[in-house]
C-alpha cells in the first residue's frame, strides 16, 4: 500500500502551495493564485512544484532557469534554518490510524517527490519513519511514471495500491497496474480523468 506524501499524510497547503505563491512573486514581481497551481496539477505533469512554480512563471511571460527557480524555492520553504513556511504544514492522518499503520503486518509504504531529506522529515513529522521511503532522489524519474511503485512491487508484491492526491499519482498507479485511490474532495474529477479507480 503506497502512500503519496503530500496532501495525502501532510497538509502542505500553507507550506509548499504558499511557497510556490512566494517564489512566483519574487522572481516575476506578480501574484498569482492557489487556483492557478491547482489549475496545473488538475493537468497532470506537475507533481513537482519546482516544476511547476518554473511553468506558473512561463505563463506569466517570464523565463527562468529551472535551477534559479529550486534555489529561490527552497530559500522561501526550508527558511535559513528550518524556519521557512515548512513550520506552517500540519498532519492529515491522525495518530490512532498512525498506530494502526505502524503495527499492521501489511507492507504500507510512502512514494513521494520529496526530495529525499525533506521526505524523511516529512515521515518523522507524522509519525512514519518505519515506512519504506521513495523519494525524488530514489528514482530516475518522479510521477507520473510508475518507477518509484514497481521497485516496491518487485520487493514486495505486484499487488498494490496507490493513494495519492494528484493525477500524477493515478498516472502512476495506472501504469504500474495498481489500485488507484485518489484522495481529495476539491479534485474528484480530474483524479477521475487521470485514472482513479475510486476516490
């Protein structure tokens, strides 16, 4: 059972999306909105916000290298010594499920595009850190493809299951032959579009 980290563990709604929001404004000197990112991720194609505050950018008619783009990111998220809007994200699982994760002798796992320091704070932060971890750093390729899913269906099982919040993750899924469980009542239909067996 692999989890997504990100709007499925962790609410990163006043962490990552604001920080796309905040190095939008201060590479372009524009706003943009929460409905613009959800916008994108609704298409597919950017689970990961370096990605897509780079694309949010193009849209706005400005050009900027990809690597600028992380740098100002993870200024604006990390803080200069975790003090950035990380603080601001909070669990969406609670602690009894948490326990219920922690002594099941099921195989849960978490695939996410975390980068991999990031993601194991993520999995300290709600209580996870026993879980088999696939990050950003793990792969050659983050979602939509299915690579970070097979390497744990070939250690564990080829039946899986993926919960994820973007349709990046049922892409995912879709490929490497999981069940696709979409989490998110803002987005049914596009985790529907991507491949989502229920949501």
């Amino acid at each position: 059972i692999c989890f997504d980290m990100d709007g499925v563990l962790i609410d990163t709604s006043g962490s990552y999306d604001q920080t796309v929001l905040a190095t939008v404004k201060a590479l372009s000197g524009k706003n943009v909105s929460v409905d613009d990112i959800e916008s994108l991720r609704r298409q597919g194609g950017f689970n990961n916000d370096w990605v897509l505050s780079r694309q949010l950018l193009l849209n706005l008619e400005v050009e900027v290298s990809l690597e600028k783009v992380t740098d100002v990111f993870q200024t604006i998220y990390l803080g200069e010594n975790n003090d950035g809007l990380v603080n601001n994200e909070r669990p969406l699982i609670n602690q009894s499920f948490v326990s219920k994760i922690n002594q099941s002798n099921k195989n849960f796992t978490i695939v996410t595009g975390r980068p991999k320091k990031e993601a194991l704070a993520g999995q300290a932060f709600v209580n996870l850190s026993s879980l088999e971890l696939i990050s950003l750093d793990d792969v050659q390729q983050g979602k939509p493809s299915p690579e970070g899913i097979q390497k744990l269906q070939q250690k564990y099982s080829e039946l899986s299951w993926m919960c994820g919040d973007n349709p990046d993750d049922m892409q995912a899924a879709v490929a490497s032959g999981s069940f696709a469980i979409g989490i998110g009542s803002n987005k049914v239909e596009a985790l529907y579009q991507a491949g989502a067996d229920i949501v």
